[in-house]
C-alpha cells in the first residue's frame, strides 16, 4: 500500500519506535544484572511480555482518547480531573528522578574513561554538574536540542546492536553457565530482583504513540510499530546483555561502572573500549539534554492546566521555560546529595528504583481506564475485550514490577503519591471559590 505523502511507513514508525526506547538505559544494564547472574534472563522474558502488553494498550489508548495530555488524558476517563492530575504529576516526577539517574551513568563512563577514582560525594558532585550543564544548554529554546539528540543516541545504539550481533563469536558457554545464580537466590527471589531494572530499560514506550499523526493509516500501523517496536528493542535488550555475560567474568562485569566499555576492551582491546565509552558518554549527555527539555515541558504544561506551580510555566523570549527549569535541576540537586551511597551502583540503584515505582502510577491508571475510554469510543465489543484483556496483563505486570522495586522505593514512592495528593487539594482550593457549588 502506498504512503501519503509527508507521512512515515509502519516500517518507519517502528525504527523511531526502537530508537526512542534505546536511549541511556541500557548503558549500565550488563553490570546491574551481573549482580544477579544469567538467570536474570527469566526477568527479561517477563519484562518482554508485560512491556508488549503496556505498549499494545497504550497504542489503543492513543487512537481512542479524545482527551490531550496523555498518560493524564487517558487517566481522566475513568477518574476524572484528579487522576488526570495524578498520572500527570507521577510522571514528571519519574522523569525528575530518571534524569539524575541518567546523569549518574554518565558520571560512571566518564570517571572510568578518564581514570579516575572518585569518592561518593565526588560522583555526586559530578552527577550536579552533568545536570545543570544540560540543563542551562536548553535556556535556549528546543531548536538544537532535538537534533542534538537524535544524533548523539546512535553512540549507543551501534554498540548495543553491534554486540548483539557479532559478541556471540567471543561467547563462552562455560563463562555464561558460572554466572547463572552466583548468590544461589530462590528463583522466586532471582526473578523479580532485577524486574525492575529490566523495566528501567524501556521506560517511555508510551511516548512511541505520540507520532500517530505523523504516520500512514495510523489506527492499524501505529499498534503494529509499537508492538514490532518493542519486540526489536527488547530481543536486542536481551541479546546485548546476555552475549556480554559470556564474555566478562560474571565478578569483573558486576563490579563495572562502564559494562560496555569493558566488553569491547575484552573482545578488542582497551583502545577499542575507550572509543565505546567515549561513545556512550556522547549519547548519554544527548539523551539527558533531551529528557531534561522533555521534563520541563511536562511541568510547564502541567502549570498552564493549573495543576503545578505558576513558575513552571513561566517562560523567556524565546518561550522557555527557565524559572521551571531551574526550579528542576535545584530539585535534582538535592536528589543527586540525598542519595549518596557507598557505590555509584547503588546510588544507581536507588534512584532507578524509585523512578520505576512513580513511573508505574500513570501506567496502573491508564491500563485501569481503557474500558471507559472504549465504551465512551463505542469500540465493538469483542476488540473491547481483547484490549481490555491486554491491558489487565500489563497492569498485573505493572503491580508485579511495583513489587520487585522493594519496600524502600514504595516507601519513597508512596510518600511522593501522598505529596502529589495535598499538591493538588491545594491546586483545587485555589481554583474554585469554594463558597460556591460546584
């Protein structure tokens, strides 16, 4: 069939799919699994699973809802203004906290790139810098900063996929059997230890819907891009990560602050793994410029409905929003010091943990109003079932992830769900005059 002019194919939409999801997240995966052994494949599978179902549900979601604002408008059908509200804030503050976890990755390849040994509040301080650098390079509007980043995320992409392919000559079955469960952990244990970094990985399969409009026929392509788009990134997730467990010693992998790096030095040799860190630095400085525009933009919108502070949504002459942005990164600052642990894996840890636990508030309220959002469409009834069915899949696997995460993240993650509460009692004090009925 042919394509309209000035609108991408299914085969497009599902590379920018790819693309989109294969940003900064993998680029410390090797190592965060290595701490739990191969076995962690079994959590690949399920993440693989429940990630198509979210990604199927929200491509529903996108050609159904009549509401703007995404994850929130989607929300909104079932649980009106508040969990509008609610998907909305969670998000942002996911992407708050996924953005110091991306400028800690960044930190870790730089740091081993350069030699250095470099105490916690070394790397903290490092982590500050990597995100008021990004930051302050947006104050000039969004003109450079998508190009910038649709370069520098193929410094990623490239290595990844290029282990994936040609890694399996330097694999050791041997090497790969020693590091199955190396801390001997019940699988029931095994499994969800490492479903949430596996989640981690493919955090924004919601965003591959935004470009419905830009696409040929979207109603039949735009599920077949984002279901073929997340297939791809999670048979190369998967690839990628266990090829490199058969080539670094399960110890040497775990212990790495640049798994990535390390690989290519052990296939190559160490010039080899300079230039893929260095490689990896670039795109992860791209994709932190761009998810830092990104989240100033959520909460800019979320400002202009009323729903965060005016100062989100105050912009400069060339419309950006500097005071929110600044507001941000001061916030992010705080994180980056609040988190200082021992190891820059576990400050990792820490903060993606509590990323994927705020993350999964707009997902668990998305999934749980697909039915509303269509019956309000008239959806015939059996593809109504069969979505609704999807989407109950991906909600048990969105409670299943919440569990994975531990108790600390909830903890945080649920302190942060009751904050958003009194934020918006306090937005809805300040919008209705409450002497008069509603």
């Amino acid at each position: 069939m042919a394509v309209s002019k000035n609108k991408m194919s299914v085969v497009q939409l599902t590379i920018l799919t790819v693309v989109n999801m294969m940003g900064s997240g993998i680029i410390m995966l090797p190592a965060k699994l290595a701490q739990v052994g191969t076995v962690s494949i079994l959590s690949w599978l399920v993440t693989a699973v429940g990630s198509m179902a979210l990604a199927y549900a929200f491509a529903k979601c996108g050609r159904f809802s009549r509401n703007s604002g995404g994850m929130g408008g989607y929300a909104e059908y079932s649980f009106g203004k508040s969990g509008n509200f609610m998907a909305n804030y969670t998000y942002a503050v996911s992407l708050l906290i996924a953005n110091v976890a991306i400028a800690i990755s960044a930190v870790g390849y730089l740091k081993t790139f350069m030699g250095w040994n470099l105490s916690p509040l070394e790397v903290a301080i490092g982590t500050v810098l990597f995100v008021w650098a990004t930051m302050a390079a947006n104050f000039g509007g969004a003109s450079v900063t998508g190009k910038i980043s649709s370069v520098t995320v193929w410094g990623v992409v490239l290595p990844v996929v290029g282990v994936s392919l040609f890694g399996w000559f330097w694999f050791s079955p041997e090497m790969y059997a020693a590091a199955w469960n190396p801390h001997n952990m019940p699988l029931s244990e095994a499994v969800p230890a490492s479903i949430a970094i596996t989640l981690w990985a493919f955090l924004g399969l919601e965003s591959a819907c935004a470009n419905a409009d830009a696409v040929d026929n979207p109603e039949k392509n735009v599920p077949i891009a984002v279901l073929w788009g997340t297939l791809i990134t999670a048979v190369i997730y998967i690839a990628s990560t266990n090829v490199v467990a058969g080539i670094v010693p399960n110890a040497s992998l775990a212990a790495s602050d640049a798994p990535f790096g390390l690989v290519f030095a052990s296939m190559f040799n160490h010039t080899a793994g300079q230039i893929v860190i260095a490689l990896m630095i670039m795109s992860c400085t791209g994709s932190l410029l761009g998810w830092q525009f990104t989240i100033a933009q959520v909460f800019k919108s979320g400002a202009d409905e009323g729903y965060f502070i005016p100062q989100f949504g105050k912009v400069s002459r060339t419309n950006t929003p500097v005071l929110g942005m600044l507001i941000i990164a001061s916030v992010q600052t705080v994180l980056a010091l609040m988190t200082v642990s021992p190891s820059l894996s576990k400050q990792f840890d820490i903060l993606v943990n509590l990323a994927v636990v705020t993350n999964l508030i707009p997902y668990i309220l998305s999934m749980s109003a697909i039915i509303v959002l269509q019956k309000a469409n008239q959806v015939p009834h059996k593809e109504m079932v069969f979505t609704s069915l999807i989407a109950f899949v991906g909600n048990l696997y969105s409670f299943y992830a919440l569990y994975g995460a531990g108790m600390e993240a909830m903890y945080w993650g649920g302190m942060a769900v009751f904050a958003g509460w009194v934020l918006y009692g306090k937005v809805v004090s300040t919008k209705y005059d409450l002497k008069q009925p509603f």
